[in-house]
C-alpha cells in the first residue's frame, strides 16, 4: 500500500475543496485535494456564481480571466404569482466588482480553480482517487485511507497521512460519517425535481420564479436553455413517475408560464434528475486532526442557490485561520474551532431564512390546489425598487462576507 505525506489532505474537488487547497498552496501550505470522479462533469449541480464569491476572485486577482469564460449573468429576480409578475431581487444595486450572479456549469468554475491552483507548488489534486475511512492515532485524525483504480483494474488502497484533514465531500460525507461528529437535522418538506425547457428569442434573460396552486417552478436562464427546478411534496417523486410522462408534462404545463409549450421536450424520466433536499447542520465541525466546511458541515436548502457561496466562504474563512498554523506546523482543535466559531453566525443565519421561506410558503403552496395570492412582502419589493437590494444581498452576498487575507 502506497503512503502519501502532505500538511493538508481535502476530500472532496467541489467548490470548497479546491477553493480551500489554492489557497492553503498559495499560503505556502503543502495541500493534496482527493476527487472521486475522473473529472468534473456532472449535470444539474448548482451553477451559480455570487457576487462574493467574484469578490474573492477579484481579491486574488483571477476575476478577470473567470469572466471571460463563457458565462450568463443575472441581475434581477422576478417571482410569478399567477399571472401576475413581481419584481423582487436587485442584484445590480450591490456593492462589489461583478454586481451580479454569473451563470456556468460548475465543471467549468472547478475546472478554472484546479488550473489555478496547479500554478502553486505546493497543491497536488489526485483525480479518481476517493477518501473511504479516517486515519486516527491516539485519537487523533492524521489522515485517510483512500481507494484509487490501480493497474489491475482493481481499486488499490492508498494511505494519505496528514497533520489536518478537512470534510468537503458533499452532504453525504463520508468522513463526516466516520467521524463521529453529531448532525442536526432540521428538515425540508420539499423535494426538487431538476430539468431542462428550451429558450426561445423573446423570454426574458434572468431568474423566474413562478408560484401557482399546489406547485413551485424556477427558472434560471442559462444562454440557450432554461435550467428548471420543481418542487414537489418531500417523497413525492414516485406518485408523479407513476403517473406517467404525460401525465408529469401536464403538471409542467400549469406551472411553467411561458414556456409552457415546450414541455413535450421533456420524453422520459431520464431527462429529470431529482435532488433529495436536506436542512441540517453539525453541532461540532472538527475534533482532533479533522476539520468539516461546506455541505459536509452544513446542507442548505436549494432555496436562493446560497449553498456554494457558504461553502466558498468557509474555504476562505478556514484558509485564513489555518494557513499560518499550517505553515508553522500542526493545528490544534482550538484552532480548527476557530473557523466554526467565524461561519457559525452566517450558517444560522442563512438556515433560518430559508426555514421560513420554506415553512411560511413553500410548504403551504405545496399543499394547496389554489393559486395563492402575494404575500405583502413581494408587493412591498415590487413597488419599491430600493428595497429590491436587501434580498439580492442576503443571496448574492450573505451575513459576514469572507475576504482573502494577503
């Protein structure tokens, strides 16, 4: 069994696991960073880029080169109730370099930061290569063992010895799990159901929301196509695949606005990827040796697309109180609870404003056969173009931004 040394192993290549490893590398920190797939492409993963997170490119003097990939932008957010259409979300009113949520499919953003990463010396990304189990030595986590393919096309296990490990594998964690460490679940009443409608000259070019008896519907333009997420009752997914594909269009149909002429693009259950939505959070995010950031830490609802953006801003927020530790030597749990006692308060935050979306009008939509009508605070944004800020910087920028320490 082969055995690697390094100051900080990753588990995980999505967005906290890369941003995390380039800036421990750029810190000087010797960083490997484990990705089970062979690459990055994988389809309906969250794909927008906030403004804080641009924030944070810009402080490391890569927003430039980002932007030039291939990207849509949104700058408002509308939300339909019925056949009434309200202005809510004014990205453009906020402060920063890039006042908007940039549109590109997450391989691209993790494809450009492990190419930025591999200028420093010090970061090394070990591709089909998965975190299974934890390394501890007088219960202390110094590592993990891993499983890549070997020359026999047979896994070969390979041991990853480190003075930190830190989680970002996903709100399935696998580490988490292994870890010990225990998971509050706080719960959603809703399942999304992600699919893709065409786009046509003449719809418009930023974020829907339509809301109308007993279904929620979003709409985010992504160029040439509509990216779509539908809600449906937590557990709901085999009542509607039991109806059939027709019977599913038809739903689509009373809920899709405009678009709803092209929901026969939609020929199998295939073409529909379901997302289990989960609200839960760790009480304690690291012991001895093992440090939890992201999803693994804390799975936010799809609710306003906020999850990348935390889980960013813990990379950020970690790399900043562990860098200098991790150039010095090995970090001690007081310095790992740092980075929890920093992300905590935004995490709550967040959580909560989500819990009350879900639980004062997702969930009460899901249930009824009605149209609701606007609740008072989506006409108050409508009618006050000022106010359509506040929104847009709870979703694009968040409680307590993270910012890069020189």
């Amino acid at each position: 069994m082969q055995t690697i040394s390094t100051s900080c192993v990753i588990a995980g290549g999505g967005p906290a696991g890369l941003m995390c490893g380039y800036l421990l590398a750029r810190a000087g920190v010797d960083v490997t960073v484990l990705e089970k797939h062979a690459d990055f492409l994988r389809d309906f993963r969250g794909d927008t880029v906030h403004p804080a997170t641009m924030t944070v490119l810009h402080e490391l003097g890569l927003l430039e080169r980002f932007l030039q990939r291939p990207h849509a932008k949104i700058r408002q957010v509308t939300v339909d109730f019925g056949d009434r259409r309200y202005a809510v979300g004014d990205f453009s009113r906020l402060p920063g370099p890039a006042p908007f949520i940039a549109l590109m499919p997450q391989w691209d953003f993790l494809d450009f930061i492990a190419a930025e990463a591999k200028h420093y010396p010090h970061f090394r990304l070990l591709m089909q290569t998965e975190a299974r189990d934890l390394l501890a030595q007088n219960g202390r986590i110094c590592g993990v063992l891993a499983t890549r393919p070997g020359s026999d096309q047979k896994n070969e296990h390979v041991q990853i010895r480190a003075g930190l490990t830190i989680a970002a594998d996903g709100r399935h964690s696998r580490l988490r799990d292994r870890s010990g460490l225990p998971l509050q679940e706080i719960g959603a009443p809703f399942d999304i159901l992600w699919l893709r409608l065409p786009w046509r000259a003449g719809d418009p070019v930023d974020l829907v929301g339509r809301i109308t008896g007993g279904a929620f519907f979003v709409m985010i333009w992504r160029g040439d196509y509509w990216q779509c997420a539908y809600g449906i009752p937590k557990g709901g997914f085999d009542a509607l695949k039991a109806e059939g594909i027709p019977g599913f269009r038809a739903r689509l149909k009373k809920v899709a606005g405009f678009a709803a002429d092209r929901v026969d693009a939609i020929t199998g259950f295939d073409q529909v990827k379901l997302l289990t939505v989960a609200v839960n959070r760790l009480a304690q995010w690291a012991r001895p040796g093992l440090l939890c950031i992201g999803d693994a830490a804390h799975a936010m609802s799809p609710a306003g697309g906020v999850g990348i953006n935390l889980a960013i801003q813990d990379a950020v927020a970690a790399a900043n109180i562990l860098g200098p530790v991790l150039a010095r030597g090995v970090p001690r749990l007081t310095d790992l609870k740092k980075v929890q006692r920093r992300r905590m308060l935004p995490t709550r935050i967040v959580q909560a404003a989500q819990v009350l979306a879900q639980n004062t009008l997702l969930a009460p939509v899901l249930a009824s056969g009605d149209a609701p009508p606007a609740p008072w605070p989506v006409k108050l944004l409508d009618r006050c173009p000022r106010l359509r800020g506040v929104p847009a910087r709870l979703i694009g920028i968040g409680p307590r931004p993270e910012h890069v320490k020189q």
